[in-house]
C-alpha cells in the first residue's frame, strides 16, 4: 500500500508525527507500522527510559495523555504505543484536546483495530492536522492473490497461481495468517523458488488434490467422479473442509458464472477483468459457462442457497455435513 511506504519513509528520513492513529478492519498493517515506530525511532539505549507500550483495557485516556506529556530523558524523542486502543471506543473522543496540541518530542502511536473513528468528530479533525491517521482496510479475497505475489516479489520469490490460491481459499483474507504461512514456505525454500501447489502441500498441509479449489473446478469441468473423490476426502475430514465455507466459494463462483454469461464482450481480457481473476483462470471459467447454460446456473444458485440453510441446521440436523455435499453435488450435476 502506498500509504503504508509513505509512513515507512517519512519515519526513515525523521519526519516524524506527534501522533500515529493506526484504525481499521485489516489488522495487518496496524501491527506492520506500529512494530516498525517501535523498532526505528529509537535506539537501544533510548528505549529503556523512552519507550513504553500500554493496552488500552488497563488505562484510560487520562494515562495516555499524561504519559504522552512526558519530556524525553537524554533522548530527542519519547515513543508512546497504545496496543488494542479500541477497547477505549467510547471515550477516545477525550483525546481530542490533547490532538490539537501534542507534545512535540512524543511519539504516540494508537492502534485501534477493526473500528474506524467518527470523520465528522473533533478527534478525526485534530489528528488530521497534527498527525497521520491510517486507515487499514480489508482485502477483497480477489485481490489477495496479487497482494500475495507483491508480497513474495519484493522478497526475490514467485508463487504459481494455483499455489496462490490454495492459499486464498484456505486462509480467506486474513493477511496476518496468510503473512505467516509465507514465512514458514521462506524459512525452508531458497531465495528465486517459484512456490508450487506441492510446496503448499508439503510445508503447510494444505491438499493440492483434494481442497475448495480443486472441488471448483471439477464442478465447473463436470467432472462427476473428481467431484466425488473430493467430496469423500471432505466427508471424511470435516473439521479441514467446511460445508459453510465450500457452499460460499461455489455461491461466489456460480455468480461469477452469472455476470460471465451477461458479457458481450468475452474476450480473456475482458473476462478477466469483469470477474475479477486471474488471467491464468480465465479459461476454466470460459468451459464452466458451457457446461453451464445461463438457466442452469440460476438454479445451482437456488441450490446453493438451499444447502448453505441445511449446512447450517435448519431442516436437516440429523445429516452430516459430507452427505449434504454429496447430495448437493448430485443435484448440480443432473
């Protein structure tokens, strides 16, 4: 994010703010900048007297603003974290006298996760003229796979799509959890690896067979007895394999079914860019909505509607969840 490397370079060339408000619903970031202030502003010896993190469910206001009116010892700087500041949602607007004139040798650094202040609030304007205020904001789970790409990139790595995702529908867009399982594949593969749906396999435990993405394309190749094979692996290990989040993905691909069959133009290009994916993928989408007239799809969509209530237990508590898919799968075919 450009926002994100603004912040990092202004930091590296000591054009500091008095005050950081790190808020939003991608934690990810929050923790990056907050952890990166915490690193480089100060140096080893500063930071014993200089630098201190609170939580926000043992203090209040009151505290933060005291401890940020501090004076640095033997150092041009103070640095003040506030960790889950949102736990003080309902009294962060007292902090607003203090905003509108901080302490200049304070660095105060609030991460307020998965809330956002009020923009029309004194806090929000106040931060705006005398701090940065960052708003971190959740992924699409179609723009993962290339927030996955850039993130391997600047490190000398490549993934292929298919490895990229696995990840995605495995993890969702949780950039914390996804960030974690990159480090695991970087500890042991080499620098220049391109990672492979075997090296997801194999160090993350992710099935290349048998997982959401597989199951997609099998249903959308009318591959009855792939689709089959993955629906036992699914029923047999149910823990791993959601019915909820199964039924999701292909709700998410039978639309996307949907808005492909609406294109006059259906160029690769062009379906691309409509649906949102890969290029790499375009062509399995292209032999779906053949298999798929534009009827049909509106009833798997029915269907899919259907199940994600019975997945759930209303009408069908006694069923387990692997024969659910069966069925469903059975009734998409014919």
């Amino acid at each position: 994010m450009e926002d994100v490397k603004k912040i990092v370079s202004d930091i590296n060339k000591r054009n500091l703010k008095p005050i950081y408000f790190l808020m939003g619903e991608e934690p990810y970031y929050i923790d990056k900048i907050s952890d990166y202030i915490e690193d480089n502003i100060l140096d080893e010896a500063e930071k014993g007297f200089n630098q201190m993190v609170l939580y926000g469910r043992d203090i209040s206001i009151e505290d933060i603003v005291s401890n940020a009116k501090r004076f640095p010892m033997m150092a041009d700087y103070q640095v003040v974290i506030v960790k889950e500041a949102q736990d003080l949602s309902r009294t962060i607007e007292k902090l607003a006298n203090y905003a509108e004139n901080p302490q200049p040798t304070t660095v105060l650094v609030l991460n307020y996760k998965y809330k956002k202040l009020d923009k029309r609030k004194a806090l929000y304007k106040a931060l705006n003229k005398t701090g940065v205020v960052f708003e971190s904001k959740k992924l699409y789970e179609n723009q993962v796979s290339d927030w996955i790409r850039g993130v391997l990139a600047r490190q000398n790595y490549k993934i292929s799509p298919k490895a990229s995702q696995m990840l995605v529908e495995f993890l969702g867009n949780d950039l914390s959890k996804i960030d974690n399982e990159l480090n695991k594949l970087k500890i042991v593969l080499p620098e220049g690896t391109q990672i492979t749906p075997e090296h997801i396999e194999e160090n993350i435990g992710i099935s290349k067979d048998f997982n959401n993405f597989e199951l997609r394309k099998a249903v959308g190749d009318k591959d009855i007895s792939k689709a089959q094979r993955i629906a036992k692996y699914f029923a047999d290990n149910p823990k791993d394999n959601p019915l909820v989040v199964t039924i999701a993905l292909l709700f998410s691909f039978f639309s996307q079914l949907l808005l492909l069959h609406g294109l006059r133009d259906k160029s690769p290009r062009s379906v691309a860019s409509a649906l949102r994916i890969n290029p790499y993928f375009v062509n399995e989408y292209l032999i779906a909505s053949r298999n798929y007239p534009m009827k049909k799809v509106s009833a798997v969509i029915a269907l899919l509607r259907e199940f994600d209530v019975k997945g759930k237990g209303v009408g069908a508590n006694a069923v387990p969840q692997g024969d659910l898919l069966k069925e469903l799968l059975v009734k998409i075919f014919n």
